[in-house]
C-alpha cells in the first residue's frame, strides 16, 4: 500500500512533534510547507519566464533583430550603394550546472550542485551558447555557434538541479530539506536581486517637475510621462512636455542621450492623417458637446499645428523619412538605408513600443497615434487644471521590477552589444590594415571574417552577469530605463529564519532616493493597504524606503490572456469618437492601449459588469484582470476605464460580495472601491468587497509580532 501523501494543512498550535518528525524523516513526495515556498515564488518564477520556452529573452532576440553593416567606415559614409553584411541571433542555449569536458576524472555523475559551489567558494553557473547567422547582401544565411560564458543560475529554477526535488532528495544533495532556492550562488556567498519599486507600466502619468525647466527656457514644470515596456521586460520612457507658447515636445532617452522632438511630427510620420483628425483627437470631435468651453484647448492646438508647418512637411512617408535621416546615426543604422526605412526603425524602437516593437502593422502604428492623442489631451487637461498630478509615490501607481527580469535584460543588452562589436572590430581592422577595408564580396572575406575578426568580437556575458550579481552594479550602454547603477543586489544573510525570508519579501524604492533630502518619498499612504507592511520597515536611513510585501499580496509573472475583452467592450457600447467634454465622454484602455471611448455612466456599468464576469469566470475574462474605473472629479484624477493584465504588478485576494467569492485586487483600481475591513463594516448598497481577514495586510515576520494591537503605537509603526 503506497504511503499516504504528506499533509500540507498547519493549524495555529506548536505542533512541536509533527515538526520533529518531519525534520528527523523528510517527505519523500512534497513540502509539507506549501505557504513557505509561496514567499519566494515571484523571484524564480521571474527568472524561470526569462529563460522558458517562448520565455522573455526569446522575444528579446526577436526585438534585435537583424542589424545590417555595409562596407567600409561605416561613420564616413559618402553615399554609395555598398554591400552589407546581416547579423542575427536565432537562438540561444543556457545548460544546467555541470563539470566542464575538460574534466575527465569524473565519469559516472558530472552535475554540479549548489552546496558543492558553496564549499569550493565557486559560483553556480551554467553554460550559455548562442546560435547566430551571417549572410552577404542576398547570399545564403551561414551558422555559427558560439560560447557566451557561464551564466550564474538561480536556485531551484528551471536550470538548477533542485528544481523538482523531494525534501528527501534536498537533503540526500547536502541541502536543507526546505530549501526555498530564490537566489544565486556567486563565490560561495548566497546573493539575491531584490525588488525594486518603478513606474507603473503603459500608464501615461501627469508629472510637475522642476528639472523639466532646465531642458530650456521656453520649458514648464509640467508634462506627461509613459514607461513603455516591450514584451521582453525592456522599457522606453517617453515624455511630453509643455511649453510656455502651448506647444508639446517629445523627449525620450537613448543610450544615455536625450533628443527632442516636435510632438507633431511623430504624429505625422505614424500615420497618414490631417490637421483635422488631429485637432479632433485632441479638442473632440466636432459639433459635440462642451467644445464651447475648450477654447483654452483649441488655441493651443491651433498653436502646436501652425508651428508645425515651418518645417513644410506633407504626408507620411516624407516625415518618416525626415526623421529617419536625422535619426539613423544614433541607432546605429547603415547609412545607405533609405530616410523612410530609418524613420520606421525609429518609431518601432522609440515611440511606445509596448503598442508594437516587431513587425510594427499599420494597426498598431495607429494605437501609438491614438495614445499620444490621449497624451496631449491629459496634458493639457493637466495644464488647464481639469486634472490632478499623478503621485509617483503611491503604490497606484507602481510596480514591480523582479530580478529575473532585470536579469534578462542585461543578458538581452549584451547579446545585441555582441552584434555591434562585430562591426566594431571590423572598422578598427579597416582603419589600421594597410590594405583598407576588406570587400564582403571578396572570396577570402568569410575566412578572414572566421580566423581574424571574430576572435576580436570576444564577449564574455557570464563575466558580466558574476560582476552584477558580486556588486550590485550594473555597467550597461543604454542605462537599461532605470534610475539608478547600483544597489541591485544583497547578501541573503542567515542570521536567523526571520532575516533570511524577509529578504525575499522586500522592496526598495531605489538607492536614487536614498539620497534625497525629503521625507515625501518615505511616507505611508493609504494606497499601499494590503499590498505594503504598514510596520515592516528598519529604523534609521533606510525607513520607509525598504518596505516589505503584504503577506497575501501576490506579483504577476505572466501577461493573462485578455483576448476576449476587446469584443466584449464594443459590445457593451465602447466606440471610436469622443466628445470634447470629459463629463460626456471617457476613454477605455487595456495594457496602455486605446480601445474607444463611452460616457462615464456607461464605464461605471462596464466596470461593474466585468468584475462580475471576472469573479464568475465567464466569457474569458481572466480572474487577475484589474478593472480600474476612475470617475469623473472637480480636479481629481484623469478619469477613464483603465484595464491591466501584464507582469510585474502586485493584486491581492478578497471576497466579492455579490457572488460571496475570491476576487484578485489590484493597486490602481483599489482607491476607487470600497472594501470593508471586517463584516459588521459592510454598508448595504456601497461595500462590494470584504477582507478575508484584517492581518492580510501585514507582513510575513510582522503577523508574528505577539499580541501587536497592546503594543505601544510608534513600537507598531517602527518596530
């Protein structure tokens, strides 16, 4: 008779002998601590979505894409047209931690394990490969493998060995038999990415900011900013400011340098439209409703069109192409590739490529268009004081960055710098050679490529990666969209169990503002209910900056499937025109993207509908969707119907009155409902939710506080 399985359900006694019995004989099926291994499921499920099939790193490969060299100095281009070399990745390989071939005294059992890494003082990697292609103008595609270094593993991932182990089997390997894996083995020292705090993703948010001003002197202290984040976990931040004369620029980063551009001619290069469909998109459409007292609107709009026209630009393609001409240095495009090709490589990298980044349609080109429509109308609802700043400190309106994520950003960075050092190798030959620059139709060329240049392309990823993960640091060309280069990793210290798991559940605000003299960022607000410890955070330098995740509080490590939603919204009313008064109309979006528009009654009625559908599981409407409904206010925030269902956001459980069952919460919907706290709390006709209980707001380590409600307040507050 096969024994029974181990029995994962824990009441609130010592249970003193079941714990003895399970340390003196491990189970040899699961844990038995199932809620344990819940803590530290957002850092390997991270890295595990990196580095899976169709994972995150594959569609950063097919973000790269092919990168196109052409003969000669490729910086003294004299407008001839030259043969081009193309260089792609087409795959990569990661191995799990084994012995090198080198090493032949080891012949039955040639895996690594951690606890082996721990006691040489050696890191826990495993061999990363790439399989990469060459071809010569219209010739046929050659492969190449190549090796990229050891990369360090994280522990029980999908590349460790621990991954699927019993208990038993834990211990049989040298490890503890509830060993939660979550962290990376780098010269014996156990360190951990931790969480960090950014910007809610494809969300535009309205910023007053002084250092807007120094960008020059016709520059206001308002603007609009996005984080735009491509499928592979990479962002773009792109910002509209405000001019003193009523105009909008567009300003975005690119490797480490900031451009300006006139937000007229990125709408112009996006799509063949008019100074009409324009003026509409921004003011409303004409003829409707509230367009009499939009004249604050229309006299800027009419500003920012008549500037426009200095630089006498008709249509589509020639603007694309006039962007693609100033623009194809900086991204580092050949200089015989044509104005307009350039300017669409432009607007698939730069402009919101969370609305399409590969194979950009025509489609997708007019969801940017419709988003900085919506941008310039916020931003000057923003200006007018229709609308209230957004506050980058509430949790609403942030997310998280998860280690396995930056991880696979930096790994992303470094395969397209392994590309662009081929072309940089090959003009340090052609400039010092004697001979010039080799011809890529010369027959001797593709040898010569193999034996001379590319041993010059050396590129050691794994060493970067150790030197992240032993630092903290990160050395990266782009800045990779983040504000800070340091302080990303820590030692995971096991002074005792309470320390060690704390370290898994903490997030940082980021060591920019460690620096600040203000208190404001380290403020408690409200919004963080549920999803922050309110008393979880150190005494001293580090206080209100390293808080700690609610114990229910749950991060998405996966986009849902929202697929269905867009047909359920045109038929529950959701349209393409929009009226110049925000009391007539609102705007619906889904992950950043403009689905129409509809009147605020409606939106609260779609709201109200989804969540029902949602919590009932019909019509695909997946179970985490956060359905943010923010109603229309004197001066309060911009309102609309705003849906999210992509990774790195927190949501929480609580219990959806109207059919008594779980619903998963999200920060940026959570300030517009209403959740009692208890049972007797509940209003009849205002509560909708319930708290499955009080202490969910708590931390891990903070639910163990004994008898916290007789502590003495600032005790509570600041242990």
């Amino acid at each position: 008779m096969a024994p029974a399985p181990t029995d994962t359900k824990w009441t609130n006694d010592f249970n003193t002998v079941r714990r003895e019995k399970l340390f003196r004989s491990p189970p040899k099926d699961h844990t038995a601590y199932p809620a344990l291994q819940e803590a530290v499921r957002p850092h390997i499920d991270s890295f595990n979505a990196v580095f899976e099939k169709g994972g995150y790193l594959e569609q950063g490969i097919k973000d790269i894409g092919t990168k196109i060299f052409t003969e000669g100095d490729h910086a003294a281009y004299d407008g001839t047209v030259k043969n081009r070399l193309h260089v792609r990745i087409k795959e990569y390989f990661l191995d799990k931690s084994m012995l090198p071939p080198s090493n032949k005294f080891s012949t039955q059992n040639r895996e690594i394990y951690p606890a082996e890494c721990r006691e040489r003082h050696s890191s826990y990697r495993g061999r990363l490969r790439i399989r990469w292609e060459v071809k010569i103008n219209d010739g046929e595609w050659q492969e190449y493998i190549r090796d990229m270094g050891f990369l360090p593993l994280m522990l029980k991932s999908n590349r460790c060995h621990l991954e699927k182990m019993s208990p038993d089997q834990l211990v049989y390997n040298k490890e503890e038999s509830e060993e939660l894996g979550g962290y990376f083995i780098v010269n014996g020292l156990e360190k951990l990415v931790r969480l960090l705090v950014v910007n809610k993703r494809n969300y535009p948010m309205a910023i007053e900011r002084g250092s807007f001003e120094n960008r020059g002197d016709s520059y206001t202290k308002k603007g609009i900013q996005i984080r735009s984040v491509r499928p592979d976990q990479s962002s773009q931040t792109n910002v509209l400011h405000y001019l003193k004369d009523g105009n909008v620029t567009f300003r975005f980063s690119w490797r480490k340098s900031e451009y300006l551009v006139p937000v007229v001619m990125i709408l112009k290069a996006l799509s063949e439209t008019n100074d009409r469909e324009i003026f509409e998109g921004v003011v409303g459409t004409a003829g409707t409703k509230g367009m009499e007292e939009q004249q604050f609107v229309i006299d800027r709009v009419e500003m920012l069109l008549r500037t426009f026209k200095v630089f006498n630009m008709q249509g589509k393609a020639k603007t694309r192409a006039y962007l693609g001409d100033k623009f194809r240095v900086v991204l580092g495009l050949p200089g015989d590739m044509p104005g307009y090709e350039a300017g669409t490589e432009f607007l698939r990298k730069i402009v919101l490529p969370h609305l399409g980044c590969v194979d950009v349609t025509e489609a997708q080109d007019n969801d940017k268009f419709q988003m900085i429509l919506f941008m310039i109308r916020k931003l000057y609802a923003f200006v007018q004081g229709e609308c209230a700043e957004d506050n980058p400190d509430a949790v609403s309106n942030q997310e998280m960055l998860l280690g396995g994520f930056l991880y696979g950003t930096i790994v992303k960075e470094q395969l397209e710098e392994f590309l662009y050092m081929i072309r940089t190798a090959y003009t340090e030959f052609g400039r010092k050679d004697a001979g010039g620059f080799k011809k890529f139709d010369d027959p001797e060329f593709m040898k010569w490529f193999n034996a001379r240049l590319m041993p010059r392309a050396q590129i050691d990823i794994g060493h970067k990666l150790n030197y992240f993960l032993s630092t903290g640091n990160v050395v990266s060309s782009s800045g990779l969209d983040l504000q800070q280069t340091s302080g990303f990793t820590i030692i995971a210290e096991k002074l005792n169990f309470y320390r060690f798991i704390s370290h898994f559940r903490c997030v940082h605000r980021g060591s920019f503002f460690a620096q600040l003299k203000t208190t404001t960022v380290r403020k408690l607000l409200p919004e963080s209910w549920g999803y922050l410890c309110p008393v979880h955070t150190p005494d001293g330098s580090p206080c209100g900056l390293l808080n700690h995740l609610a114990h229910k509080c749950f991060i998405a490590i996966r986009p849902s499937d929202t697929s269905n939603v867009p047909a359920l919204l045109a038929s529950m009313g959701v349209s393409g025109g929009s009226h110049a008064s925000l009391s007539e109309s609102v705007s619906v979006q889904l992950d950043g993207r403009i689905l129409g528009f509809c009147s605020p009654k409606q939106a609260l009625v779609i709201h109200d509908t989804l969540r029902y559908w949602k919590v009932d599981g019909k019509n695909g409407v997946p179970t985490d969707l956060e359905i943010g409904y923010i109603p229309n206010s004197n001066g309060g925030q911009y309102p609309g119907l705003y849906m999210y269902a992509h990774p790195a956001r927190m949501y929480r459980p609580v219990k959806y009155l109207p059919l008594d069952k779980l619903d998963y919460v999200g920060p940026f919907e959570q300030p517009f409902m209403s959740i009692a706290c208890t049972e007797p709390e509940i209003v009849s006709g205002d509560s909708t939710h319930v708290e499955f209980d009080p202490t969910n707001i708590l931390s891990i380590v903070a639910n163990m506080t004994p008898f916290s409600d007789f502590n003495q307040s600032p005790r509570n507050m600041y242990q």
